[in-house]
C-alpha cells in the first residue's frame, strides 16, 4: 500500500467528516456536551485525536489484504465502516465512555447504529477519493 495523496486526503477528510458529524449528534442534537465533567477543549482535543486514528484506521482496514476480496468498492467501504464503526462501539461501551447517566438497551442500540453509520459515511468518503483520485501505478522492472 502506498501513502500518498489518496491516502492523506482520504484519511484527513473522512476523519473531519466524522468529527463533524460527531459534533452534530453529541454537541448539538443531543446537547451532551454540557455533562462533560472536564474542560470541553479537552474533550473536543481527545475527540479529534481520536477521529484521527478511526480515519486512518478504516482507510487501512478498507486497504487490507482481507477486505480486497471484495471487489466492489461500495461494499468494501460499507464493511470498513461498519467494523470501524462497532468496534468504536464496543470500546466505547466496554469502558464506559458515555455522555448519559442511565443506560437502556434502547440506548445502546441507538448508539451502536449512530456509530456504525457515522463510520459508514467516513469509510464513503474513502471510497469516493479512491475513485476519483487516480495515482499511477509503478512498475517494477
């Protein structure tokens, strides 16, 4: 695998996209923010660093030798998300990062799906780079 330009661009703006939409669900849908019990550029620091790592994680998952045998780009980009996506999830849920007091099923369910399909939406953003971003092949004499 090489890292070049398709490689930052997709990793940077799927990680930006998913922060966003991060934001959005906890920061203003939900208005979670405001049970932070540290200082939110804290929170919104670690939050970006992470989504870092989530960017650049499903851009190498979607890359893996695995995931190659599919062929169609959509689905692989749908299965990166999706594994990237629940296994936040899993993390999250396991060491009981939550911004709400009282837990239901109901909760959990709804969060697993936000998180899985938020992550979908990044790994998209790494299949649309894939496709219009063309860069050349070397080959080796």
């Amino acid at each position: 695998m090489k890292l070049g330009l398709r490689f930052y661009l997709s990793w940077i703006l799927s990680a930006m996209v998913m922060f966003t939409l991060f934001y959005l669900w906890h920061g203003v849908f939900l208005n979670d923010f405001k049970r932070i019990q540290f200082p939110l550029s804290w929170f919104i620091t670690f939050a970006a660093l992470t989504y870092l790592i989530l960017g650049a994680g499903i851009y190498l998952l979607f890359e893996s030798r695995l995931l190659k045998k599919l062929r169609n780009f959509f689905l692989r980009g749908v299965v990166s998300g999706l594994i990237g996506g629940f296994s936040l999830f899993m993390v999250a849920t396991i060491v009981h990062i939550s911004l709400t007091s009282k837990l239901s099923m109901q909760h959990l369910v709804i969060d697993c799906i936000w998180q899985m399909s938020e992550q979908v939406i990044g790994a998209m953003i790494v299949v649309l780079l894939k496709i219009v971003i063309h860069e050349p092949q070397v080959e080796h004499a």
